[in-house]
C-alpha cells in the first residue's frame, strides 16, 4: 500500500532529452551512491537492506567487518536482490570502505549538542544528488545496538539524522536504510541541476586533518591529551566547506609553510 507516500515529482524534459532518456540519466547518478553497513550484528538485515536498495535503484553495497556466519534468512530476506548481496565490497575498516569517496555521510540518531553538520534525509538528498555527477557519495549505517562509534563518527564529514518519535526513536537498520535511499531516489527523479565541482577525496582530507593535528600540537595550539576535542570542530568546520582538492594542496600548503617557519625558528 502506498497511498500514504508522496509521488515521485515528474522530472522536466530538458533540453536535449526526453522523459525516458533523463530518468536513465537520474538512475546512472545513483550509480555513484554507496550504502556501507559497519559491523552489521544480524546477516538478515543485510539482506533486507540489499532488497530496499534495490526497490530505490541503488546497486553498490559496501560491508565493514560483516559477520563471517551468512544464513539463510539474509538470501530470504534480500528476496530477487540477492546480486547486491553477492557482489558487495568486504572492508576491515571505515577508514579502508570509503577510501575513493568525496563525500562521506554517516547517520546517527545522536545528533549531539556540539556537531552542526546534521541533516534531515530529504535536505540532505537534495545536496547530494547534484553532486553525484562528479562525486562518489558514501552513506555510512552503524550497527544494531549502538550505531556508529565516535571514531568513524569522525571520518563522516555530515551526519544524518531521521526525525522519529521521542516515544520510540530506534528504526530497524533497513527501515533507516529505506528512509535514506528513498528520499535520494525521490531527488534524482527531481531534473536537479548536476553540479561540475569535484569534491576532495576522503583520504586526502584525513592526511590534510592529521597534518593539521600534528602542526596545531607542535606549536601548543591544541592540548597534548585530549586533540580530538578542538579537532572535532575543525572537522566539522572543513565538512561544511566541502572541500575539493585544490583547496586541500592549498591548506597543506599553509601548513607545511608553519612547519617549516617553527623548524628554522628552533
């Protein structure tokens, strides 16, 4: 029954195209999207969540520490999207799942008193979908019981967050898959304008944050125990900039000039 679920707006025929010829082009954008699972407890969720993938045209599955023990409720579940199952990536860490990525979103229903890079699914989808032209997109779910830790919460450069009720928070992990994929299969059937910038790669920000923690504690600016603290608000600072690559080399280039200065200066 979906009575209750607003319609896909009819995408305008641009110039050029017709109506068939721009919802191939949405479904390729997606093609760009990658849903990843961190240390998935239950392998009946991943098969649920590979059949609500593929219901919103979402094909690329990526598993972080999956569990060794695939049974026979995950190909039940995953019911004709047993492919997305089979053919998903295998990574060790969050760090290694999104190596390639321009823009990592983790989703957390914590959104926490100091972070501001918080998103609701569907004004987070229509940021993401013009980008999807140049852009590897990573969405990141945690696991069942505590959802994503602090730790890969930090390599996640925006956070979403589903509006649910105080009386029940909690959503399945596929139903928050389900969420999520919808809202960007509503927003590439939407004729958004594609964006040409290219996004920095995750890798790259990481070296450039690392670079940043190890100037900042050279010179005195951060507290030698605890740097995360004041790096945490440089990572979200950075995240909202969106960064593309030249604007990283510049940023390392700055400090690499501070390093330099502090090494002649000793």
């Amino acid at each position: 029954m979906n009575e209750g679920l607003p319609r896909a707006p009819s995408p305008p025929v641009g110039e050029g195209w017709g109506e068939g010829d721009l919802q191939v082009k949405n479904a390729h954008l997606l093609d760009n999207v990658r849903i990843v699972l961190v240390d998935t407890r239950y392998p009946a969720n991943i098969g649920s969540t590979a059949r609500c993938m593929m219901n919103m045209g979402i094909s690329r599955l990526v598993l972080v520490a999956p569990p060794e023990d695939k049974n026979h409720e995950m190909e039940k579940l995953a019911a004709g999207a047993d492919r997305i199952v089979q053919e998903a990536s295998v990574a060790a860490t969050l760090a290694e799942a999104v190596v390639g990525h321009n823009l990592v979103i983790g989703t957390s229903r914590h959104s926490g008193r100091l972070r501001k890079n918080v998103h609701a699914p569907r004004e987070m989808a229509a940021q993401v979908v013009p980008l999807l032209a140049g852009n590897k997109v990573a969405i990141v779910f945690g696991n069942e019981v505590n959802g994503l830790d602090n730790r890969d919460l930090a390599l996640c450069h925006e956070i979403i967050a589903i509006p649910s009720s105080d009386a029940f928070p909690s959503l399945n992990l596929s139903h928050a898959v389900m969420v999520v994929t919808y809202e960007l299969f509503l927003a590439s059937q939407a004729g958004t304008p594609s964006f040409s910038r290219e996004l920095a790669r995750a890798e790259d920000l990481e070296k450039l944050y690392r670079h940043l923690q190890d100037t900042l504690l050279a010179i005195g600016f951060l507290e030698r125990d605890h740097p995360e603290r004041m790096m945490f608000t440089f990572r979200q600072l950075f995240g909202r900039a969106r960064l593309e690559s030249r604007e990283v080399s510049i940023l390392r280039g700055v400090l690499t000039a501070v390093d330099r200065m502090r090494e002649d200066g000793k």
